[in-house]
C-alpha cells in the first residue's frame, strides 16, 4: 500500500468511513436526511476511487482505451442508482439521474475540463484529436433520433405511443449493436497510436488497482440503494424537486469519475484523454448505459423507454449541437468552455423549478 502515498490513503481511509457511517444510518432507520448527503459524497468518493484506479492503467492501455474504460466503470453508480429507483418506483428519479449524467458530462464536465485546458495552454487554445468530438455527436443524435420520434408519437397520440416499450426495446438493441461496431474501430486506432507512444511507468500496480476497482464498485452498489432510500425524506425536508435531485445532484455526485479525471488530466495537458473520458461517458450514457437499462427495466413493474419531456428532447437536441460546434474541430477555447457550463446551469434552473 505503500505506492498509494499518504495523501492518497488518507482520502481512501475517509471514503470508507463515510461509507460505513452512511450503513448505519440506512440500516438503524435514523437520520434519513443527513443519509441522503453521507450517501452522496460517500458515493463521489467511490467515483473517485474508481478513477484513480483506471487512471494508473492509462500508461499501460493508452488514452482511447483508458477513456472506454473510465466511462464503463465511472457508470457502476449510475446504473445501481437508476436500478434501484426503478425497483422503488421512482422513475423521475431514473430517467433525470440518466439525463443528468449525459447533460453533466457533457457541458458542465467539459466545459470546466476546456476552461482549464486553454488556461493551461500557452497560446489558451486547448487542442486535442477531432475524431472522437465528431463520433460522439453522431452517436448522441443517433439516440436522439428514437427519443424524439417517440416524443412526438407521444404528444401527438399517434398509434405507435401505444407501443413505446416494444419500440424502446427494438432501439435499445440497435444502439447497443451501433456502439459495439464504432467501439471496434475506435479502440483499434487508439491501440495502435499508443504503440507509437512512449510509455511510462504505472504508478499502480495492477493487482492493487483492480483491487480498488472491485472493492469502490461493490461499495458504490450498496450506497446507491441507500442514496435512493433516503430520497422521498431529503426533497419533502428540502424542498426540492425530483428532477432537480436525479439530473443535477445525483448525476454529478454519481459522475464524480469523469468530473475528477477529465479536469486534473486537462490540468496536466493530457487534453486527449480528458476529451476522451468525458466524451466515451457521454456516447456510453446515449446508447449504452439508457439502452441497457430500457431492457434490464423490463423486469421491474414500470419499464423504462424512451418517451421524455419535450424540455429534455429539446436540451438533448441542442446538447449535440453544442458539442459539435464546439469541440468538432478539434480545438477549444476558454470561452466556448464557460458557454457549455452556463448552458448546463440554465437547465438546471428549469429542473429546480419543474
């Protein structure tokens, strides 16, 4: 353990014990509304213990792979809180938690990761690979196009809103089968510039880094049943909305992977693995993780689909616009980052008052 540095496991020895006090509290039934702010940052820490221990795999698999692997394991809190609202009935809680991870990454999170980016540059332009900007937005409008062709079924009364859940699993399966596809290629050329690369020691061990991995999911697993058992206490004691509590507080406390990892990387200048991570989080959440748990949903007595507000058809539609403007061509400025980051704060002013 001594590799960890004792700042290090310091911060681990603190994330433990605030998963522990968080146990005790759900489990003695006491304190609901102080479990549903333990829980929180009990689960950011666990975010984050999963991002340090992906992030020292970087120098062994390269930036592309490092980014798909971040997102996919930055998503085992996602998905364990969407399941267990599902199975408590909160389905608001659910589909904002979903919508807030991809709204969160892709305009707070980037947005901050360019802003640092650029101040870090010397001449404030943070330039990282264009590709994956332009593949993210393809495949977020690829997601898009099923949301809103069923939101418009849907307040139109058109028959085909009859059958929602036969078109939202039929989606589902060929966003799954679209992103299997662009993976392949994706990785292939990220593997094969790392080859080119010069490699560095990592600064984990392998065996200690999937510890941590295994060991901050399963906790993540426990503390979001937890986080959704306290939810009904916390927004009538609060105050807040439902929406406000899944697309903003939730989803920025379960995102705490990409949000650490995408801005101390673009603090070094690793601009394209911070431009990676917070882009594979959002293409994943698009036609991933909202894919998978439309069809894991229907095991539950309410299943997930597609159909949305048409506030959040309108914000995704103009998300993916937002991050090809901006990020397509392969540069970024500080000043396109503070746009992002005041769009995200405009959608979570609507959220608070809904």
């Amino acid at each position: 353990m001594r590799e960890l540095g004792r700042t290090r496991l310091i911060l681990l020895g603190g994330i433990v014990a605030l998963t522990v006090f968080a146990g005790v509290l759900r489990y003695t039934d006491t304190g609901l509304v102080v479990l549903f702010f333990v829980s929180l940052a009990a689960l950011a820490g666990l975010a984050w213990s999963i991002s340090f221990a992906t992030e020292a795999l970087s120098v062994r698999i390269g930036p592309a792979a490092t980014g798909v692997l971040q997102a996919t394991l930055g998503n085992i809190p996602e998905i364990s809180v969407v399941l267990f609202a599902l199975n408590a009935g909160e389905i608001v809680v659910a589909q904002t938690s979903l919508l807030g991870a991809l709204f969160s990454n892709a305009l707070l999170i980037l947005g901050l990761a360019i802003v640092v980016g650029a101040w870090k540059s010397h001449d404030g332009v943070m330039k990282f690979q264009a590709r994956l900007p332009n593949d993210t937005a393809t495949l977020l409008m690829l997601a898009i196009f099923i949301i809103v062709l069923l939101g418009l079924a849907n307040t139109s009364g058109d028959r085909a809103s009859e059958h929602a859940t036969e078109i939202s699993v039929i989606g589902a399966v060929l966003l799954l089968g679209v992103y299997v596809v662009w993976l392949w290629s994706y990785l292939r050329q990220g593997a094969a510039e790392h080859r080119e690369a010069a490699r560095r020691e990592a600064g984990l061990k392998l065996s200690v880094a999937v510890g941590l991995i295994l060991g901050a999911g399963l906790g993540a697993t426990f503390v979001s049943e937890w986080l959704i058992h306290a939810i009904d206490p916390a927004v009538d004691a609060l105050g807040i909305s439902r929406p406000f509590v899944g697309l903003v507080i939730v989803a920025i406390a379960g995102n705490a992977v990409e949000n650490a990892v995408a801005v101390t990387s673009a603090a070094k200048g690793e601009n394209d693995l911070a431009v990676s991570v917070v882009k594979n989080a959002v293409s994943q959440t698009a036609v991933v993780v909202f894919p998978l748990l439309v069809l894991l949903s229907l095991f539950f007595a309410e299943p997930l689909t597609f159909v949305l507000d048409p506030v959040y058809i309108g914000a995704l539609f103009l998300t993916a616009i937002a991050l090809w403007q901006v990020t397509g061509d392969g540069r970024a400025v500080a000043f396109e980052g503070y746009s992002l980051i005041a769009l995200f704060g405009i959608l979570a002013a609507i959220t608070w008052y809904q």
